[in-house]
C-alpha cells in the first residue's frame, strides 16, 4: 500500500465505504448511522468495490453504521481481496463470535479495528470493556488478521481513565491501540484538558507499532493542546469516503462535498481535491485522513517528515542531528545518488505496477 502510494499521487490510498448504514447501537455522539435504513444491494456493493478498484484504491474499509449487519458482508471482503486491495473493517464488536471470525480469515481480511468507549455501558454508550471483553479473547485467539482496539476522549466522555484501561487491556491481548478524539460535527475538536490530556500522553506510551508510521499523528497531537494543525489535508483524494448512496464525500464529518457519484468520479476530481486546501483542516480529528497525508508529507519533505516519525535521541538534539534511521531512509530513497535504483527495486520486490 505505502509504496503504491508513493509511486503516484493520482490515486487514492484508502477508501471507506458504506455497504449499511443501520446499527445495533445509538452512541450519543455519532452522526454516522440511522436505526432503519436496509443494506446497500450486493450487486451495487461489488460494482463500488470494482469502481475504486480501478481508481487505484490501495485499500477499503467497510464502515457504517455497523458493517457486520450486511447479509453479504463476507462476500463484499472477497470482493475487495479478489480486486488486489487490502480489506479492512470497522466494527463495534458486538456481532463478532468464533465462528464469524473464521469466516472473516476465510474471506481475506486483513484488519480489523474495534472501539470501545468505557468500561461499563452508560447513556452516551454502550460500547464497553466489559460487554466486549470476551470478543477480544477470541479474537486473540481465533483472526489471522491484524487487530486494532480504539479507545475515546473528549467531551462527552465521562470517564477518561476508562480508555487507558482499554488500551491497557488490548495490549495484554497483544492488539495495537490507537485513541480517538470526540469532534464536533464539522470533525473539530476542543482542546484536551487536565486528565483527558494526560490520559492522552499515557496511551501514546503504549503504541509500540514496529514502524513508527502507524502510530504518528502529529496533527492530532497539535490539536489536543488547542494548537491549529499545520498540514495539507488530501481527503476526496488520497482518502474517499463513499456514503450508503454512493456519493464520494471528503470524510464523514464532510458529507455533502463533492458528493459525486462515485461512478462518475474521475482522476480529475482526484486531482483537484490533491490540491485543495480545506477550512476544517486546522482543528481536524478525522485520524484516518491524517495517517493518509503522512505519506504525502514523506513525498514532499522527506528530511522535515522522517524526522517527526523518527524522534531523535539526546544525543541527536545535542549534536542537532537528524535521528540516524531518518538519515538512513532519506539518502536511501530521497537524496542519495542512487535513490532512483532503489525505488525501482523497492517497487519491483513488492509487485507495485
């Protein structure tokens, strides 16, 4: 995936798409389902697939609404995997059991990311520790596909220190972890204050992906301490949000622009929104967006933006030092006589056309 993306801008590197937007579940603080709309038709879903396919579309995920509530959701993953896109899926876990997750592995997926809210269920919601607990277990037990546990802060969420012991939990289960932050719906956030922002810093602690990419969100890091983000958000580019009915929408929060059918969506209107610059973007939370335009930043400023991902040592700092692995892939892959070589060869061994 990172390096079909590297090797064009004129593609997208994730797409989420809505193959339901109904849910078992009515969270106080999504804007992202309904409690009666059916599922999109199957046929309809594999043509959207087949569409950002032919995009360029390096991965999809299969949000909602809850996504497991499609009757061919399984069907809708082979799908995915059989067009040559990584499979992903966004789930509240609560319709997960053993035997659903062998399907899964059978079907191809290849991650699966669950949130959980607290620890008990409340009125703002029922996404909790300890309904979800044993769906962890097997999922530890059983997938043969990547796990990520979510844990949230923000307003509304009573008890910060709940999420801490989620991600604590899904580390004991060897998961990886992220957090969320609670936005508004235009997708801004108010700065984290006192134990939300602590709690905050504490489950940084915690991610220890084996790259650094996956865990760096320094855009997320400048908005919880009230500072405007400075980045070039490529939402309805780089990331495509496709709705229940098939429009292509900057993000979730964004919904309404461009809103173009996504059988009429073209690499012009990729390219376009490459370049557009959008007014939400200084306060964003929409995570997924960030992690997307991380790769666009190593394009462009491959010294500046390895430096972010590879914090420097002590030592580094004294000597004013970039940190030795950003040295190393910067010369590699961006400075060095031969970076054209090696790209190529990157290129090759990992089959990107």
């Amino acid at each position: 995936m990172v390096a079909a993306a590297f090797k064009s801008v004129k593609r997208p590197i994730l797409a989420q798409i809505v193959p339901i937007r109904r849910c078992n579940l009515a969270c106080a603080y999504c804007n992202e389902h309904d409690r009666s709309t059916g599922p999109v038709p199957t046929a309809e879903m594999l043509d959207r697939i087949d569409r950002l396919a032919t995009l360029g579309a390096s991965a999809i995920a299969l949000s909602g609404g809850e996504p497991l509530l499609h009757p061919d959701v399984l069907e809708i993953i082979r799908r995915v995997r059989k067009r040559g896109c990584l499979a992903q899926l966004l789930t509240n876990g609560y319709l997960l059991t053993p035997e659903l997750i062998k399907k899964l592995n059978q079907a191809g997926l290849d991650f699966l990311q669950l949130s959980i809210d607290n620890l008990t269920p409340d009125e703002i919601s029922r996404k909790s520790l300890s309904v979800l607990d044993r769906r962890l277990g097997w999922l530890a037990k059983h997938a043969m596909f990547d796990v990520s546990i979510n844990s949230v802060l923000g307003d509304g969420v009573r008890n910060p220190r709940d999420a801490f012991a989620v991600a604590r939990r899904a580390r004991e289960f060897g998961f990886a972890v992220t957090v969320g932050l609670v936005h508004d719906s235009s997708g801004r956030l108010l700065p984290l204050s006192g134990e939300h922002r602590r709690v905050y810093e504490e489950i940084g602690g915690l991610m220890k992906p084996t790259f650094p990419l996956g865990k760096h969100d320094h855009f997320q890091d400048s908005v919880v301490r009230g500072n405007p983000a400075r980045w070039h958000c490529r939402a309805g580019a780089r990331y495509l949000y496709v709705c229940e009915d098939g429009l292509v929408h900057r993000c979730s929060q964004q919904r309404g622009y461009p809103a173009i059918p996504l059988k009429d969506y073209t690499v012009q209107h990729i390219e376009r929104e490459f370049q557009s610059h959008k007014e939400c973007e200084s306060y964003c939370t929409v995570s997924c967006v960030h992690r997307v335009a991380v790769l666009d930043e190593i394009r462009e400023n491959p010294m500046e933006a390895l430096a972010r991902i590879f914090p420097a040592s002590d030592t580094d700092k004294a000597r004013g030092n970039v940190p030795l692995p950003a040295r190393i892939l910067a010369r590699v892959f961006a400075t060095g006589r031969h970076r054209r070589i090696f790209s190529r060869a990157a290129l090759w061994a990992l089959r990107v056309k």
